[in-house]
C-alpha cells in the first residue's frame, strides 16, 4: 500500500471502506524491508510484467536473480497457463538454490498470483527459502515423560488381557462339575429317541 505524503493514501483508503461497511475501520501498516524475497510481491510483480506483454522467461529470470541478490538461499517459480500466447496451456518453472519442502524448521515463504493476460489466465506459484529457523528445544527432564509411559502401557499389536487361566477362546468358561446347558440333547438315550422321532412319517 502506498501510503503517501502524510499518509493521505491511507485516510483515503479508511473513509472508502466506511463507506462501504457503515463502520470505522483501523488499518495497521506494516513495512516489507526486503520485498524482493516476499514470495506474495514476487508473484505480483511477475503478473504485472506478463499482463505489460513482458517475456515470462524474462520475467522469471529477473525475479530469481533478484532474490538470491538480496539473500535467499533458495527460490522457486513455476508458470501455468498459455505462455507466449501458445495454442495448448503447459507448465514452466525455474529454480536456483535449495527448497527444502519437508524440513520442519526451514522459513519457505509460498504464495500464489494470477496474471489475466489477452490468451487467458497465467497461474503463478513462488516458494522462497529464506534460511533455517533455529528455536529452543525444551531440555527439562520431564519433558518426555508423558510419552515414554503412555507407549511402554500400549505397545503395538496388544490384544488386551486375555481371560481367566490364559484361555485363549472367548465366552465365558463352565465351572467344573456343572450340567451342561446344551439341553436334551446331551441327556442319555436322547439320540435314540429323536431317531425313533424321525422314523415316523
């Protein structure tokens, strides 16, 4: 946002969004000291160049040029769309330095951009390495204490306690002496009486 002398920009910009929401608006300005390896402005400026009929290639190279002057370590772009006015849309993209996408402590800013050019719309992705974020482990012994216990508890593959005098089948177990609850059919003679049962037609 261009502030202007005074900020007069801005005061202009507050009274156009009362009047759009009926409210005062607060606008906090924050300043880019380095826009060259703000992956948002890159993006833009690469839009604006392919919307001015600028080369992508041109645009592109300049961008990743001055990026690594400035002193990212790494920057990426990648183009898609109908580049130069091409008949079929394909994707084109440049790299220098190093983009570590799976390193959890590396600072890559992404963003992405749209350029609306007379052949249709150009998307624009940009992924910026600016180094390495190093912050303070937690060093205090019971730190990982939580997790320590709760994986010796449950370990992978455990089934649970299994019942009484490890019996691996599941029900519950007939105490020793008991009648079987398996009905007439256990009582003695009753397999001859169903085969009479069964002669019968």
């Amino acid at each position: 946002v261009v502030i202007g002398k005074q900020g007069a920009e801005v005061d202009k910009v507050k009274e156009e969004l009362k009047k759009i929401t009926g409210k005062d608006v607060q606008i906090n300005i924050f300043e880019i000291k380095r826009p060259e390896i703000d992956a948002k402005l890159i993006g833009e400026a690469i839009a604006s160049q392919l919307q001015a009929r600028i080369s992508f290639r041109r645009a592109m190279k300049q961008a990743i040029a001055s990026a690594m002057r400035v002193g990212a370590q790494g920057i990426k772009l990648k183009l898609s769309g109908r580049l130069g006015g091409a008949e079929m849309a394909r994707s084109e993209g440049y790299k220098e330095g190093r983009i570590p996408l799976h390193t959890l402590r590396a600072d890559v800013d992404y963003a992405i951009s749209e350029a609306l050019t007379v052949y249709g719309k150009i998307g624009i992705k940009v992924w910026v390495f600016r180094g390495e974020i190093f912050g303070k482990p937690d060093l205090s012994p019971n730190a990982n204490m939580g997790l320590q216990s709760t994986s010796a508890d449950s370990r992978p593959g455990d089934r649970g306690p299994r019942g009484r005098d490890d019996d691996r089948r599941g029900g519950r177990r007939r105490p020793e002496g008991a009648p079987d609850a398996g009905g007439d059919r256990n009582k003695p003679g009753a397999g001859a009486a169903n085969r009479g049962r069964g002669g019968k037609r």
